[in-house]
C-alpha cells in the first residue's frame, strides 16, 4: 500500500473568501505582513494503485473547474 496526499486549493484566479476573513482576522491580531492566505483541503490516503490518484482527484476530490490539486506518494512507496 502506498501513501498518497492531496493538497486541494482554488485556482488563483478565483476569491477566496474564506482565506479573506482568515488575512483579516490575523491583521487584527497584529500580524499586519500577513498576505495572500489561501485555504484549502489536505487528504491523505492509503492505496495499492497510487498512478489512480489523478483519476480519483477528477472524479471525487476535486473540482477541476475551481480547484487545482496536487498528489504526493510518500518516497517509500509504502504507508506507515
């Protein structure tokens, strides 16, 4: 079984409205060179056929019309 993670985000073109208010929050907190906060989705999966993660991002964990993503295999090619 191989360990794979999906880094989900929306594409940059479009708002991010959650990672706004998070910018926001943190300048009112005092961290004012704070800039550009993205939010985004972190999955994490074990899979014996890790070359179908793109298929399963398509399909499922993304979407690719606003979202982009990218796939890590652990360097072992084996889950922990």
């Amino acid at each position: 079984m191989s360990k794979v993670t999906v880094t989900v985000t929306l594409k940059p073109a479009l708002l991010d409205a959650q990672g706004r208010t998070i910018q926001e929050a943190l300048h009112s907190l005092g961290y004012t060179d704070v800039k550009n906060v993205r939010v985004g989705k972190v999955i994490e999966l074990e899979t014996a056929n890790p070359e179908e993660a793109k298929a399963m991002c398509e399909k499922l964990l993304a979407n690719p019309v606003m979202e982009s993503y990218h796939i890590e295999v652990d360097a072992n090619g084996v889950a922990e």
